[in-house]
C-alpha cells in the first residue's frame, strides 16, 4: 500500500517487501478485512463500497473495508469480492 499516496494499491513491485504484505484478518461472518502490514496497519476500503479505487486508508473495518476470499479450482489462489459483490482486478 502506497502511503505516499494516501493508501492507494497499485501492482508495481517485484518483490513482496514490508510494503507489499499484508495481514487478512477473520471477520465472524466469514468475511475477510485486509490491512497493511506497515506504518499505520491502515484497513482495506474499496472506495464508495466498489467499483472504484481500492485503498489502505481506513483506521476502523465498517462495510466497505469487508471482502469476501473465494477459493477457486487452481490450487491456492483465490478471487476476491468487495462489498458490491464484484471481484477485484488488477487493470493494466
């Protein structure tokens, strides 16, 4: 999470270094909330509840800092819902 950048995500790095890792937190509703794992350990927010910008700038996990995992069928990887129940993806 770029915290230069008031905690915009962008997909710039080869290597997973403190800025790159991040902590995915249980929610009891089997919901996922994800953190950054450096500096502030802001929460994940897909901004306006989806379909937009996604940043590492929250301090609490309310509605849109709540993600769903979904495993899929190759091994270890998984897609990710927002709170509008769309996947993430990575733009080019």
């Amino acid at each position: 999470a770029d915290q230069g950048q008031d905690g915009l995500l962008r997909a710039s790095s080869k290597e997973a270094k403190a800025w790159e890792i991040f902590v995915i937190e249980p929610l009891s509703d089997g919901r996922v909330a994800i953190k950054s794992s450096t500096g502030q350990m802001k929460y994940l927010s897909a901004e306006g509840g989806g379909g937009g910008l996604l940043r590492c700038n929250r301090t609490s996990c309310k509605g849109w800092e709540q993600f769903e995992l979904i495993p899929l069928q190759q091994g270890g990887r998984y897609g990710i819902k927002g709170p509008n129940k769309q996947f993430l993806c990575a733009e080019n």
